[in-house]
C-alpha cells in the first residue's frame, strides 16, 4: 500500500514495521512511504495509516490540472 505521509513524518513512519520508502524508477518519493501487508494486517495498523493519510492530506499541494 502507498501512503502519503509528507515529508516531515516520512522518517518516523519509516520506523514502523513493513514501511519503506516509495521508489518510482529508482527516485525516492519524498512523503511517500510502501507498506507491505505485514504493516497494515491488523485493524490497530491500519487505523494508523488512514490517519496519517488524514492528517497530511490538508497540507498536501495541490496537484496540476
């Protein structure tokens, strides 16, 4: 699963069990964290990465149109 963490709170989600960080074409994401499975198979770690998509989202840029 991709999460869009933000920057600032990449480096703490990194610590987390199943995270590492998202990688398109060999070029880190900043903000982007891949979780394995393993790191969201029980409803207590999947809570924490729906709200750190939530907390972030307000303060993401907003895309190009």
């Amino acid at each position: 699963m991709m999460v869009s963490v933000g920057e600032f709170a990449q480096e703490l989600c990194m610590k987390r069990a199943g995270c590492r960080a998202m990688e398109f074409a060999e070029i880190s994401m900043k903000g982007f964290v891949y979780v394995d499975p393993e790191g969201f198979d029980m409803d207590e770690y999947w809570e924490f990465w729906v709200q750190k998509a939530l907390e972030y989202n307000p303060l993401a840029k907003r895309s190009k149109k």
